[in-house]
C-alpha cells in the first residue's frame, strides 16, 4: 500500500532486526521446548478445563434443574458466559478485517493471536446453549433441516435461531481467514523443520504453499475479499446476540440501542481480552521487540473510544427509560430501580468496572504502562460480564407481575461450568502459543523497512533505505535482507 | 491558491436571493385564520373526485392513526372526545379539526425551512466530527483533504445562526413545530395538560431546551473557530509540531463533545417533534443519516475543486477512499434503519410503532424510496472497486445518496408537525436552494482564504505519496506506482 511514512510515527519494530531475526524470533515458541512457567500456567488451565467438564457432565446427567435456574428466571448465567465469551471473540475479526480495511499497520503484531482468540472465544461460546438444551445430543435439531420427527421444525421468529446461523457464519469465515493467513508462515516452519513428523504436519497444514507470485496474488486477494465479508460479520453476529436480550426478556421491554451498543461493547470487550493475552504472551514468548508500548497505547486507545461509545449508550439507557415515564422502565438494568434494588452491587460493579475506571486510560503514563494496561484490561472483562448478567438478571428478577419477582444465585455447578470454560480457552490458547506462529512472519517482513526501528533512525540520519520490496538495488543498508 | 469566481458568487447570491423569495412567499401564503384553513379543507376535498378520494383516504387514516395522533397531541384527541361526547359530530368536531389543519398549514414554511437547515447544519457538523477524527486518528490519507473539509465547516457558522433563530422562534411560539410548546400543556386542568409530556418536563421544558439548543451550537462552533484557526496556524508554525499537538488534543476533547451532543441534539430537535414517542438509538440513526451526506459531500466538493485545478495532490486513490466511506456508511445506516425498525415492530407496542404507523400510511412514497435510495442505489453503484474512483461515478452515487437522505430527514420532521398536509412545493424547494446557496458562498469563499495544502501537517506527505495498490491513476505515468 503506501509505502511512504512519516517519521513522526513511532517504529512498530523495535530494535536492529533484519528479516531472518523476525523468522528466528517468531519461529523460536514452535521449535524450542517450553519453560516452567508455560506448564505451571497450562496444568492450571487443564485442572479448571477438568473441572469444568465435571460439572458438565453432572448437568447434563442429572439435569438442568442442578443450575439455580427457576421458572421465572429461565436463563442467567449460561446466557451471560455466552454473550460474554461471542463478545470477546469480537477483536479478533475486527482487527484481522476492519483494521486491515483500515490500512492499519500496527495490526500485525497483535492480528494472528486475536483471530486464534475469537476461534477459542466462539468455541466456549458455543458449549452454554449446547449444554442448556439439557439434551445436547439433540443439539442438531436446532438447524432447519429435514427430519422425520412429525411436526419439528425450527421457529424463524426466534432471535435464537438466527444466533445459530450468525455464529456458525462467524466462526466459518473467521476460521477460514485465519488459516488463509496462517499458510505461507507454516510453511516457513514447513522449510525450517528438522524432524520428519514435524514436517510431515506443518506441510499438511500450509496446504502445499509455494511461495510463487501467484500464490502470493491470491493470498492478497483472498485477504481482502475474506476482510470484506468479515467486516459486516463483526457487526451482525453481535447485532443477533443483542436482539436475544431486546426482545425476549421480559415481553415488551426492549431498546433499539441494542444493536450498535452490543457492537461496542463486544469490540470493547474483546480487546480487553486481547490486551490480558498479549500482555502474558509477550513476556512467554519473548516478542518485546514486536508488541510494544505503542501497540498497548494503541489497543488502549480502541478500547477508550469503544469504552465511550458504551458509556454514551448506557446514558442513553438511562435517559431514555426515564424519559418514557413508563413504570415498566422503573426496574430496568440501567435505572433509579437497579441501583437500590438488591441487585444494586452488580448495578455498581457494572459501572465502576467499564466507565470509571476505563477513564484512567486517558493518562497517558497508564494507557503506555504494561502492568496497568493489564489490570485495566481485567476489571474491564468484570465489568462486560456483569453487563450481560446485570440486563438478564436484573430485568428477569422484577417481570411485570409481582408474584414472578425472583432472585438468581448461581450454583457451584454454574460457577465451575464458568471457571471450566476460562481453563478450556487457556488449555487451547496456550497450545497455539506452542504450535503456531504467534506473529505473522511474512506480513511483518512487509513493514520492516517502512516501520523498524533501525530503518527510521537510517533515514533519519539521511542513509538510503530502499522499500523492501525492491530486492534488486540491495547497496548500501539492505545487505542484511540478503540472507534471507 | 483558489480563486472563488465571480461566476460562481453570483450564482450563489442568485440562489440565496430566490430561494429568500421562495421562503417569504410560502411564509405569506400561510392561512392564519380557522377559516381560512377550513376554505382549503373545503377547496381539497371538492377538487375532482381523485382528490376527493384522496382525502377520503387521509382521513380514513386520520382514523387508523388514531393512535399517533393522540400520542402526538393528545389535547386535540381529548377536546375531540369530550367534543363527542357534548355535541355527536358536531360543529366542535370540525372547528377543532380546522384548528388542527390551520397549525400543520401554518407549520408547513417552517418545517420546509427546518428539513433543509437540519440538514444543511448536520451535514457541516459531521464534516467537522469527520475532520476531528481524522485528526485522533492521526491518519495519513486524508491530509490533502483537510483545507476541503475545513472549508465546508465554514457553513457551521451561517447555518447555526439561522438555527438560532429558528430556535428563539420557536421559544416565542411563533410556530407550533414542537407540540409540547402548546399552551398549557403542562398547566394541571387545562384543556391541553398533557400528563404524558408533564412526566418528562424535567427535560421538556422550554428554558431548558432553548439552552441546551444554545450550548451545542457554540460547542460546536467554538472548536471549528478554534481548530481553523490553528489549523492555519500549522502551516507556518515549525514549532516542532507543538500546535500540531495542541490541534490533536483539542480534537479529542471534539470527539468526547460531540458524541454526546449529537444525541442530545436529536432527542431536543427532532426527537422533541413526537414528544410521546422515544427510541434508545433515535440519536446514533440521525448521526448515520447525517455521516453519509457529510461524506458524500466532502466528495462533491473534492471532486469540484479537482476539476477546477485547485486540488493537485489529490489523486484517485483519495476519491476511492471518500467513496468506500460513502458504501461503508450508506451500509451502516440501513444497519440502524433496520436495527430500529425491527426491534420497534417486534415488540409491538403501539406507544412506539406509531412512529412508523404514521410514517408508513402517509408517507409510504418517500419512507419506502428513500429505503431504496440510501441502500439499494449505493450497494449498486458502489460495490466495485473500480467504480469508487470514477469522480462521475461517485457523483452519480452521491446525489442519490443526498436526495435519499434529504427525504430521510424530511419524513423524520414532516408528519410530527405538518401530517396529511405535507408536499414537495415552493417551501421546501426554495428552503434547499436558500441554504444551497449559502453553502456555496460559504464554503468556496473559505477555500479561497487558505492555503489548500496543510504544509505544516506531518502526515503530508504520507497523503500525498498515497497510493492504493489496486488504483491506476489517471493521467499519470506509470513509474509513480
């Protein structure tokens, strides 16, 4: 794209890298064996992932009735992981597309570990309506196929349904963009193996890359094409899980900011979570030199102006269900109501964790400060969970007749199928730390010499940098692309 | 440097000066009288039997929309009851019938003028949100665009005068565009009091909202006076981008403003029109509505002053950027279109589907076209890469964009003040060249006044070098891809 940057930005590589350090950096996770600290953390996330499926096991055996569900209150807990997880796999897709719409550089750093998060994310998403079936072995029947079951079939006025088709799309699409990206770096790891098995793998998995031009053609196109479709995902698979809370909570109560606020919010979310994983991996897997302090200011950045988008719904919310003078309004999630009610600490815990303490971001020492950013990050993924359980349980809790009024509490079965869910993304997330290239290789290479730090400083100094792609006039600087 | 031609200044004085005698006329032939009004009842409905049967059809659904109109002034339904109740069809009846078609006639100059002048202040408000974002994000593209849209938020200033006055208007009751500015609508026994809109006066309130309508407008105001101002200032500054910084500061706290303004000003301006009637995403749909166009026109105007040589650095690749923004956008309004519309039908509550009951019955032509023209028109026409960088193209797209969201806002404003009487006439069609030629004036004058490259911008150079990869440039050699 353009290949000209001003010198003011600051360099997305750090350090005097040339193009086989970025192969040997990236490669380094895959082919090297794993420290303690990986095992300690990935045992952790097994014993939860185990637990987890315990618990499962024990719902689905026993039944649904195990959860501290009532009939008033039909869905709480389970409906808010699942909002919660689909809503973190959001960045993943919104980085990968939108900001490579966007023509974003800073992307490449982060793109690779957010898609593989999004896949995780919709995984665990996927589990809670599968299990609340209470006969998952049936889970099939809620696709709109044929059958000899009489009068089955599946109800197209159901936001429900269209939350099946929407994730399925979601996780097709974004599972086929990350591998597209994922070819010609597996098959950089293809080329380096030494081990037959290995090779054997990594050469299944690069679908037979070349490397020609042509493959490299298409890998573009495809990009684009794929960032084209994915975009207007990011916006619809939220959209729907939205409409599951605007129009079948209590009967009538809904609000058309649902949508677009929900989009926010997932995007919000997700790169919190982003911000949580990179700021673990960097340090695992030694990539200090590719995420920086700049990408942490970035991804900060995204994550106050969404934060704002949410905040400027929430006071819509607010506003408007004041304004409507209706007394239905009164007992709301966002409401006079709520915050005395007995579900007032989830109202505050909401607000404390995803508008007050975002706000510290706008310092700048904290948005560039690792440690802060990752605590940041934490208290917002708090605070998006309660915004799922504060609409659910709240506005469930007071329904229009007195005598349905009900209080949710989770049992040990809903909290360990949660904590289960948390182990499970970890177990894979820290397997793909251990197998695939965490950072793009070949993409990274492409802005090396625009964005690399060493490069700036060259042309600061005045010393020729030639645009990477221009192999053939390697005088002067670019002698170290040579041993590629 | 551009020169603002004489050519064009005359055309837009000549454009400001008809569209001025439009507006007087619309605004004297106003009845002001019940009888008068009744004369035009009495003139529609003896007029051929089409017309005849049209108004049957009017009030017939006067009658389904029963609903909206006790919603949207609910005096006027309870005067008619009670009216019922002492004298079955009576004189009453139609006197307050006439009442009511006296108020949406007299509306009519007022709301014609308040459709374009909405729009016309959007579109300079959005261009300059547009431009305050781009700023943040410290993009590189559109720097050879910044002097176009800092010249086209020059209308901010004419046009937030007028609204200004059309709000102190509205203050002094000189129009009954917002019905909760009725008499005694808050005063308990009147025959008016409206408990609904009575419930809300802690925010419908006339000293309120006149401030609130004062206080936008100067946030907005003072930024763009503001990063004008420094924006020049750049150009010359070479205080190592210390202003540059300043600029990218205050822009942030722009953003911040602005986000919750624009909501605001939605529910006072337009919102405000249906007092009874609410919806959560009214404020971000008016900023989609309003995005698109101040896009598009950010195209038009780019294109205009390329073809007049006064543009040189920008290039294909620049028109294909604005473009994707105006596909990107027009797909992101019918998102909110939709997003609103379903929730609103799905539930089906009659306080709020009267919203679009109303819309839907009597104006189902420009509800239904203007669905078409804002979706189905740039899907079309914008989709493909190729057609994005062809100025002719993209004009071809933008005006159907413009009309579609002109007929966007105009469906937003007329049934709340004017119902069953709106038309495309004399009062809406000056009130467009009015502020067309106000824009003119505006915009191509403050072009002329500055440099049309930002020099100091040190992102200049990344928009001038900017190239997409799969854009051929017109009339340039090769050798610069």
């Amino acid at each position: 794209m353009s290949h000209y940057e001003a010198p003011i930005r600051e360099p997305l590589v750090l350090g005097d890298k040339s193009y086989h350090d970025i192969t040997e950096d990236i490669a380094k996770p895959i082919e090297g064996k794993a420290n303690k600290n990986w095992y300690i953390a990935f045992y952790i996330s097994l014993a939860a992932m185990l637990w987890g499926f315990g618990c499962i096991f024990y719902t689905v055996g026993t039944g649904i009735g195990v959860w501290g569900l009532s009939k008033n209150i039909g869905w709480a807990w389970d409906i808010t992981n699942f909002v919660w997880w689909v809503g973190i796999g959001h960045a993943g897709t919104l980085i990968s597309a939108v900001l490579l719409l966007f023509r974003q550089k800073w992307r490449m750093a982060i793109n690779r570990s957010a898609e593989a998060m999004t896949i995780f994310a919709v995984f665990q998403a996927g589990l809670f309506p599968i299990i609340h079936m209470g006969r998952p072995w049936n889970g099939y029947w809620v696709l709109p196929i044929p059958n000899q079951f009489g009068s089955l079939w599946v109800n197209f006025n159901s936001p429900l349904l269209w939350d099946v088709f929407a994730i399925s799309t979601y996780l097709s699409v974004s599972l086929v963009f990350w591998w597209t990206g994922l070819l010609p770096d597996f098959a950089t790891i293809r080329d380096r193996a030494v081990k037959p098995f290995q090779k054997k793998i990594y050469s299944l998995l690069s679908f037979g890359w070349s490397g020609r031009a042509k493959d490299w053609q298409r890998f573009e196109e495809v990009s684009l094409v794929l960032a084209g479709l994915a975009t207007p995902l990011v916006l619809s698979v939220h959209t729907i899980v939205s409409m599951d809370f605007a129009t079948s909570i209590n009967p009538g109560w809904h609000s058309t900011i649902f949508p677009p606020y929900f989009v926010a919010g997932a995007i919000f979310s997700g790169f919190a979570m982003v911000q949580t994983l990179l700021g673990i991996m960097r340090k695992v897997t030694n990539m200090e030199s590719y995420i920086t302090r700049m990408h942490v200011e970035y991804m900060n950045i995204v994550i106050i102006l969404t934060g704002g988008i949410v905040a400027v719904a929430y006071a819509t919310e607010f506003f408007i269900a004041w304004y409507t003078g209706s007394p239905y309004e009164y007992y709301t999630y966002l409401s006079i109501g709520a915050e005395t009610g007995p579900y007032g600490w989830a109202f505050w815990s909401l607000l404390i964790c995803n508008i007050f303490t975002p706000q510290l971001l706008w310092f700048k020492k904290i948005r560039r400060s690792f440690i802060w950013s990752f605590i940041i990050s934490i208290v917002i993924n708090i605070g998006m969970w309660f915004e799922r359980f504060d609409i659910i349980a709240i506005v469930l809790s007071k329904g229009h007749l007195p005598s349905t009024w009900w209080r949710f509490e989770p049992t040990f079965v809903d909290v360990g199928i949660f904590i289960g869910t948390i182990g499970f993304f970890f177990v894979l997330f820290l397997l793909y730390a251990r197998t695939f290239p965490v950072i793009p290789i070949a993409e990274m290479k492409t802005i090396l010499k625009s964005s690399g730090e060493s490069y700036k400083k060259m042309r600061e100094q005045g010393l020729p940098t030639k645009p990477a792609i221009n192999v053939v006039e390697t005088e002067g600087t670019s002698d170290k692309s040579t041993k590629e | 440097m551009y020169q603002f031609s004489g050519k064009l200044k005359t055309f837009s004085l000549a454009l400001i000066a008809l569209g001025l005698i439009g507006i007087v006329i619309s605004f004297a032939s106003a009845p002001s009288t019940i009888d008068e009004a009744k004369e035009i009842i009495a003139h529609q409905s003896s007029h051929g039997d089409d017309h005849a049967n049209t108004h049957e059809d009017v009030k017939e659904t006067h009658q389904s929309t029963d609903a909206h109109h006790s919603q949207e002034d609910a005096h006027h339904s309870e005067v008619k009851k009670e009216h019922h109740v002492e004298t079955a069809h009576g004189e009453h009846h139609d006197d307050a019938h006439a009442e009511h078609v006296l108020h949406q006639l007299q509306n009519k100059p007022w709301s014609a003028l308040y459709v374009s002048l909405f729009f016309f202040l959007g579109i300079s408000l959005l261009v300059l949100a547009f431009y305050a974002a781009q700023r943040v994000a410290q993009s590189g593209w559109s720097i050879v665009l910044f002097r176009v849209m800092e010249a086209i938020t020059a209308n901010l200033v004419p046009t937030s005068i007028v609204m200004l006055i059309v709000v102190i208007a509205a203050a002094m009751h000189m129009n009954h565009m917002f019905p909760w500015m009725a008499e005694g609508v808050f005063t308990v026994g009147h025959e008016n009091y409206d408990p609904i809109v009575d419930g809300k006066s802690w925010w419908i309130n006339l000293p309120g909202w006149t401030i609130r309508s004062i206080v936008y407008l100067a946030i907005w105001n003072a930024y763009r006076w503001f990063i004008r101002k420094n924006s020049i200032k750049e150009d010359t500054a070479n205080d190592n981008n210390k202003t540059f910084k300043l600029n990218y500061n205050v822009s942030v706290g722009f953003i911040f403003l602005f986000m919750l303004t624009e909501s605001m000003m939605s529910w006072d301006w337009i919102m405000g029109l249906d007092p009874h009637w609410f919806s959560t995403l009214f404020g971000w749909y008016v900023l989609a509505s309003l995005l698109v166009s101040a896009l598009t026109v950010i195209a038009f105007v780019t294109i205009y002053l390329r073809s007049k040589g006064a543009l040189p650095a920008v290039n294909d690749s620049h028109i294909h950027d604005l473009a994707k923004f105006m596909f990107g956008f027009s797909v992101f309004w019918t998102y909110l279109w939709f997003a609103q519309f379903m929730l609103i039908w799905y539930a089906d509550i009659p306080e709020e589907t009267t919203y679009f009951v109303a819309r839907f019955n009597e104006y189902k032509l420009p509800f239904l076209a203007m669905v078409v023209m804002n979706f189905v028109f740039p899907i079309l026409l914008l989709l493909n890469s190729d057609f994005k960088s062809m100025p002719w193209f993209v004009l071809i797209g933008g005006v159907v964009i413009l009309a579609g969201h002109y007929v966007d806002i105009f469906v937003m404003v007329m049934p709340a003040t004017v119902g069953a009487q709106w038309s495309f006439g004399i009062p809406e069609f000056s009130a467009l060249l009015f502020f067309l030629g106000i824009f003119i004036y505006t915009v191509f004058s403050a072009f002329a006044k500055a440099n049309p490259l930002p020099k100091g911008n040190p992102y200049l150079e990344e928009s001038t070098h900017f190239h997409y990869y799969n854009i051929e440039h017109r009339g340039e050699g090769s050798d610069n891809h």
